[in-house]
C-alpha cells in the first residue's frame, strides 16, 4: 500500500475511488474509503467518463489509418474491458426485471436480484452493442473521435442526475451511502457544464439523451418506486448508445 500525501487529500481519494467503482483501470493501493470519499466521489464520476473518454479516443487516433469496421469493434470491445462489464450487467438485469416482473414491484426487484440472465436482458444487450457498433464505425471513418470522447463523461453524468432528482430504493445497496451524502448543488453544476458541452458537439444527442432519461426515470418509478444501481447501469449504456447513433444520425 502506498503512502504519499496526495493520497491522503479527500478530493484526490474521492477520485481514485470513483475511478476503482467505475472501472477497472489499476490504481494505487489506498486505505479503505470513508463515507466522506464515498459521497464526495460521485462528483467524479464524470471525470472517470473523461478518462475512459480519453483512452477511447487515443485507441481510435492510433488507427486512424486502418479498417473503420476493426476498429469498431476494438473500442467496444475496449469499452466493456475498461468498466468490467459493470454498466452491462445492468442492462441485462434491468431488463429482463422490466420484462419478466410484469409490472409487479416486488417481482420485479427479485428479477434484479437474480445473477441469471434471460432472453430479455441478452437482446437488449445485443442491441446496445450493435447500436454503439455502428455509431463507432461511422465516427471512426470520419474521424470524429470528440464525440466519442464524450459518451462515456455523458453516461456518467446521467448517474449524477439520477441519483439527485430520484430516490435510491435500496437501503443497503452499493451506492446508498454515496447517494446518502452527494452534493447535489455541485452534482447539478457539475451536469450542467457536460450538457452544455456535449450540446455544443450535438444538439439533437444532448436533447435525444435527456428524453431517454425521462422515459427511463418514469418506468423506474412505475416499476421500482426509484433507481436501483442496476437501473443506473442501464442507464450509462442507454445513453451512451444514444448519444453516439443521435450524433451520426443528426
């Protein structure tokens, strides 16, 4: 385990946690989070989006040159390797949950619970791949790689704007205490500033993504009475694929 001062300042561990919760990029060795660096750390999620953001763009920079439809398929492949699936796993639960529990809550929230994945969950799966998949291509053959950049600090700062506008509904879930403690005037600024900025790249993406989170949010409530932090998954891959297929499409 290291020892430097810096890991030892809140907002430097509050980043490295986010970074160790969001993906799985090696980091240095620290001492186990407060709920301090827990709470304090959802205000980097879209920071670890950038990162992510970053590396995507550097992997679509290096092969400029080479096959559009490889590379494609190098960067989702690179995409789900760099967050371990965990934003997946989300969207398979969800939805199989949102199919199988036939708008009853409590079969629902048993459906989430269940590690298995059915028919659902791999469709919905599928198609989100296929839809990033085809959006990479087209941004990669025109070299557009700020858009690509930006889905991923986009997808995390719709984590944000769920867990401050709707109610977590498990008291013992992996985000509770985050959620329990977020500051929501600097989360608020903080999505403000990514929707502002990804508007400038694409109006119609930003407008698309935030219409998807209203439809997203409206069948939570109906079917869980809030968001769980598999909903939240679903959500960053959603909007994800939105923003990139909306991008290439207007």
């Amino acid at each position: 385990m290291l020892n430097h001062p810096l890991l030892n300042h809140p907002h430097f561990r509050a980043f490295l946690f986010a970074l160790q919760f969001l993906s799985r990029i090696p980091i240095p060795a620290i001492t186990a989070p407060n709920t301090d660096d827990q709470s304090r750390s959802a205000l980097y999620y879209p920071v670890v989006g950038l990162f992510i953001g970053l590396l995507l763009a550097l992997i679509a920079s290096l092969f400029a040159d080479s096959e559009p439809l490889v590379v494609a398929a190098v960067l989702v492949v690179f995409w789900a390797a760099v967050t371990g699936a965990l934003h997946i796993d989300g969207l398979a639960d969800s939805a199989d949950a949102w199919l199988g529990g036939l708008g009853d809550v409590k079969k629902t929230h048993e459906i989430l619970k269940d590690p298995l994945v059915g028919a659902a969950g791999t469709t919905v799966v599928i198609c989100i791949i296929l839809l990033k998949y085809s959006a990479l291509y087209a941004l990669v053959k025109h070299n557009n790689h700020i858009v690509i950049m930006l889905a991923p600090i986009l997808g995390r700062s719709i984590i944000l704007l769920l867990f401050t506008s709707t109610d977590y509904v498990r008291k013992q879930g992996l985000a509770a205490t985050v959620i329990d403690g977020l500051n929501g005037r600097a989360a608020l600024i903080g999505i403000i500033a990514v929707l502002l900025m990804t508007a400038w790249f694409s109006f119609a993406g930003t407008i698309a993504v935030l219409l998807a989170f209203i439809a997203l949010r409206k069948i939570m409530l109906e079917r869980l009475g809030g968001c769980t932090g598999d909903t939240a998954g679903a959500s960053v891959e959603i909007t994800e694929a939105i923003w990139l297929t909306a991008a290439v499409l207007f």
